[in-house]
C-alpha cells in the first residue's frame, strides 16, 4: 500500500518532492496525481508530469478540476485571457497569478482520495519563496490546513509540506544529489512548447540552477 499521496505538476519542486519520498520510504511508496485546472501551460504540465511519473515509476492518476476553477479569475487560467505578467516573482505584478482557492481544492482532493485508499500522507511541494505572493502556500495556511484535514479524516490523513523552510535553489540542490530529471519537468507558465525564459517562474528557477551553479538541461526560447 503507498504511503504517500502526491500532488506532482510536473514542475520542479514537485518532481523533487516526489523523488525525495521515494528515497525516505522506498519504492512503490508513492503514488502522485496531476490536477487539470485550466491553466495557460496545462497542456505541457501533463506532459512533464506524464514524464516525470514513469521515470521515477510512480502510478499517476489524472484529475479533471476545470469545472471548479471555471469562474475563477487569474492570468493563470487560459480562460482569463489576461496576458503573464514578465517580471521576478518579488514584483507586484506577479500576483495576476495567484489562482484562489487552487491549494485548498487540491489539498481537500488529495485527502478524500488518501482517506478513501487508507494511504495516511498528501504531500505537497509549496516552498519558502512561495509565501509571501500566495496565502495559499504561507506556514499559517499550511498549519491550519493540515489541522483541518486531520480533524476531518479522524486523524487518519496528515498534510506534510517538506519543503516549506527551503528556497527554490535548495530544492535545486536536493534535486541534483537525487539525481532528479530536470529535463523532463516543466515550469514555465507560458502556453507554448518550449519554455519562455522570461516569465516569474522562469526567471526564478534559472536563478536557482544558477545559486547552486548548474545548467537548467531545459531548452529556453528566450535568455
């Protein structure tokens, strides 16, 4: 029985999240689920998180949520129209991408599901430099929503955000001694094949590959 459920997008943080459970709790621990929400880069989110399941050998069910998010309003979401905002993630203009709601619904999903297979862990990958842009990935919501789902599960679901305290660059690190693959994550936000380079979650993962003096594998369009 896995130990752990995982929301992995297919991004960076989550890919090394997901290798280091299965470094702590061994092989056929963790199971993961991609969540479609209809966002600008969903399309090549699946791919990566398609990619990244089966080289780490994780089973990977797909969650279809379009339809909870249909009137929420973020340049996040393809359906806004707004355009993405090209700018470090510490500009105010960066919070056009903040999805309302979008770590609480997946959090409560991941725990119905958790509950339902008695897997007792939901994992998620937010971090030390999410929390200052997103309420929905600060210490206090991630306190409150692990008290939450414990009181609702009778204690039989914990929330665990293992990288809470660390920066993108530290996850780099991590990733890199366990030998994650990088190349086949995706974090770019923008609605193309190949990543931009340009936009907030760009430019903050090349200067995490950068701190830990490393060459991001993926290709760029734009330096």
């Amino acid at each position: 029985m896995p130990r752990c459920l995982l929301s992995l997008s297919g991004g960076l943080d989550s890919a090394v999240l997901c290798a280091a459970l299965l470094a702590e709790h061994g092989s056929g621990s963790v199971e993961a689920v991609f969540f479609r929400y209809g966002s600008t880069h969903g399309p090549w989110e699946a791919r990566a998180a398609r990619a990244v399941a089966d080289h780490l050998a994780v089973p990977l069910t797909p969650v279809d949520l379009r339809a909870v998010f249909i009137h929420a309003h973020s340049a996040l979401l393809a359906a806004d129209g707004r355009p993405l905002p090209k700018a470090d993630y510490d500009r105010e203009s960066m919070s056009q991408t903040v999805v309302p709601g979008r770590n609480l619904i997946f959090a409560a999903t991941l725990a119905s599901m958790a509950e339902s297979r008695s897997i007792p862990l939901v994992a998620l990958a937010t971090h030390a430099g999410d929390h200052s842009l997103y309420p929905d990935c600060h210490p206090s919501f991630n306190a409150a929503l692990a008290q939450v789902i414990r009181e609702s599960s009778g204690a039989a679901v914990s929330v665990i955000t293992p990288f809470a305290a660390m920066t993108k660059a530290d996850i780099v690190a991590k990733g890199a001694a366990l030998n994650v693959p990088f190349a086949l994550t995706r974090s770019c936000y923008e609605r193309t094949r190949q990543s931009c380079g340009q936009c907030g979650t760009c430019r903050e993962r090349l200067q995490a590959f950068a701190a830990n003096r490393l060459e991001d594998p993926v290709t760029y369009r734009k330096r």
